[in-house]
C-alpha cells in the first residue's frame, strides 16, 4: 500500500514513516504548507495537485488539518489524521464529518465530546514510543551514564508557559470582581485532578468581560464556543503555568531539580536551569538517566496520557505523573508508573522512590517493557490501517 504523508514540523514523523514501511508500505511526502485556509479554494486545488502525483491508497497527518480533509473528500480517498496537540481548534470544523475522514485523538475525553455529539469519524489511539529507537540510543558506544547523568536527581523536560502565547497577562481592562472570580476558579482546579470544570463555569458575563481585553472569535466554518477558546487557551494554559512553577520550585527546593525548559530566565532555588533541551535527540538522555521524571499534564488535556509520559517509559525512565484517567486503561499504577494526586502526594512520593533504588528500577523496567510490547508506532500504524480496513 502506498501511504501519502504531509510533511511538517511534527513530532514523531520519522518514527511513523518507518512504522508503516515495517509494516511492508511505502511513504510518499506529500509537500504542505500550512498557511492555507479551508476556504480558500486555489490552496485546496493546489493540495489536491500534491495528493493526485503521490496516488496514495490514503493520506496521512499528524494533527488535524480541514484543508486536507477538504482535498481528499473531493478526492475520494481517506483521509488519516492522528492528533497529539492539546486543544486542537481544527478539530471543531465542519468537515471532521466528512465520510472519507478517521481522525484519532489521544485524549478519550476528546473522543467521547465527538462522539456525544454525533461525530462518528473521530477514533480513541493513545500516543506511543519507539522504544527500538530509544533502545539504539541508550546502547550507542561511547553512551555512559555518567557523562549523562544531571547534577540532581529529579528531572523535568517541558515548557513552563512562560516564553510565549501568554493570553492571560494581556486581560490587562477585566474588572476586579473577574479577575478574582478567575484567580479564585484556577486555584481550586489546581486542587483537583480527575475532572476540569473551567469551561462550564465561566459565565456570560464572564466572558464578556474577557473579550474587552482579548477579544476571541470563532473563526469560518468552526463550531467551537467562545467558552471553549477562553477555557482551553486562556484559563487552562494559565493554571499549567502556576502548576508546573509551583511543583517545580517545590521539588527544587527539598530534593534539587535539572529543568529543561526553553525560557533560561527561569531560576529555582536549589535546582538548575539547562535551557531548551531537544525532545527527539537529546531528552531520551535525561530520561533514562534520571532517578525520578516529572510530567505535569497540561490542564486541556482532560484524561489523555501526554507523549512525553510515553516517551519517559519507552527510554526505560521511571515516571512520577500526575492523575490522569487514561493511563489506567493501558498501564498499571504502582507496576509501570506511579501517579500523585496532590502536590503533598507529589513531594512524598519523590522522597519514598529516591530512597527506594530497587523497586524505583523494577517500575521503569516494567514500563518500559508495557510500551515495547503494545504502545509503539508500529502498533499504532496497524491499528490506523487497519481502522481504515484498506
């Protein structure tokens, strides 16, 4: 089978190529730009020039892209599309609808909104690892431990939210009774695991108040809420912000902390600042080398188990992560991971693993070994083909 590819700067790309030729297909680039607009109709005719030269059995994305679904319905052939992004706006178009389309979304809450709604082309695939990949790595000769070991033992690889699209500190005109309805809405969120109630409790006249400052529209052919963007962009992004500093100069402070995160002006007492660190080529290093990786789960994804959890595992790193639903499902607490529930949980469960070598290795192992034997881009590309049933 012949798959079309849309070339962008996606995480995982080379691994999914090489998972569909494993799987005995062959990948044809189909060159894309995403500048274009669903409605704009030369863009579309001018994909559907790139798609008709490759002749693919399907085209194939990472994220969701309604041009593309546009050209290949008018194409009549399927479009596959597997998003990692949290929110994803483009998912709210009309054409996700489209019969030719089989969109896969790695948050179950997402697919479930969909499917709720009476969206029957939006599919539940979970992220995944190419543990081959990490395995080659962390086995290159000359790959020591203590070449790449961080000065501490705690470790967080990630954006902190404050370098850019910082949508919270332009709602500089809200009224004071907004500001502290939304000061006193993030920290109660930041409580609570399990379930985000930001969007249903933001009021009209809520709402109203934030759209003075920032104003937020739905743009053509969109069915999302004016709620949903302000929830998932604005209020959601923010909590993560004051989340993942709050954890983070917490854990500096008791056990040390190496952060790789791309804002250097960042400074936590008793951890360091690495700067920028990147995820294909070099954060696998500080996984494995880690005693403990932290992953503090943006707020918008509402149950999905994020990729860098999958990727901490697949190096053979042991995995401290907040509560989110969805690893329950593939994984087992305790076994293959381990989960905290409050930043007290969090702190406490840091001490006991640092203290506990042995049992600390047993859990990554076991995770590692989960991921290789059922979470790789080679099963996720069966599982899209054979979704597809092509």
């Amino acid at each position: 089978m012949k798959i079309g590819m849309l070339i962008w700067d996606s995480f995982g790309k080379e691994d999914m190529r090489e998972a569909f030729v494993k799987l005995g297909h062959s990948v044809e680039e189909c060159p894309f730009l995403d500048n274009g607009e669903p409605e704009d109709t030369a863009a579309v005719k001018e994909l559907e020039r790139h798609i008709k030269d490759i002749s693919p059995d399907f085209l194939f994305s990472f994220n969701y892209f309604p041009i593309a679904a546009i050209a290949c319905k008018n194409l009549g052939i399927p479009y596959a599309a597997w998003v990692y992004d949290s929110p994803h706006v483009r998912m709210y178009h009309y054409s996700i609808a489209f019969p030719t389309n089989y969109v896969f979304v790695f948050d179950s809450a997402v697919y479930e909104e969909f499917h709720k709604g009476g969206v029957s082309t939006v599919y539940y695939l979970p992220m995944a690892a190419n543990t081959e990949r990490l395995q080659k790595m962390m086995d290159l000769k000359g790959f020591s431990e203590t070449i790449w070991a961080p000065r501490h033992q705690v470790a967080f690889v990630g954006s902190l939210y404050t370098e850019k699209h910082q949508f919270y500190q332009r709602l500089t005109g809200i009224s004071d009774y907004t500001r502290g309805y939304l000061e006193g809405l993030m920290e109660a969120q930041k409580t609570v695991y399990g379930y985000n109630f930001i969007q249903e409790l933001l009021s009209d006249k809520i709402i109203r108040d934030m759209q003075k400052s920032l104003p937020m529209k739905v743009r053509p052919g969109e069915v999302e809420s004016v709620a949903y963007l302000f929830a998932q962009y604005v209020i959601n992004r923010q909590i993560t912000a004051l989340e993942r500093s709050e954890l983070l100069s917490l854990t500096a402070e008791k056990f040390g902390l190496d952060l790789y995160t791309p804002d250097q002006t960042v400074e936590l007492a008793g951890g360091s600042n690495h700067g920028a660190l990147d995820a294909y080529a070099w954060a696998p290093y500080v996984y494995k080398t880690s005693a403990v990786n932290l992953n503090i789960t943006l707020r918008s994804i509402l149950k999905g188990i994020p990729l860098r959890a999958f990727e901490i595992m697949g190096a053979g790193g042991f995995l401290l992560t907040n509560f989110q639903e969805d690893f329950f499902s593939h994984f087992t607490p305790g076994e293959d991971f381990v989960y905290f529930e409050s930043k007290e949980d969090m702190i406490s469960k840091i001490d006991y693993y640092l203290k506990n070598e042995d049992e600390r290795r047993q859990i990554a192992e076991s995770g590692f070994q989960k991921v290789a034997a059922g979470h790789t881009y080679v099963h996720r590309a069966k599982e899209i083909i054979d979704c597809l049933e092509i």
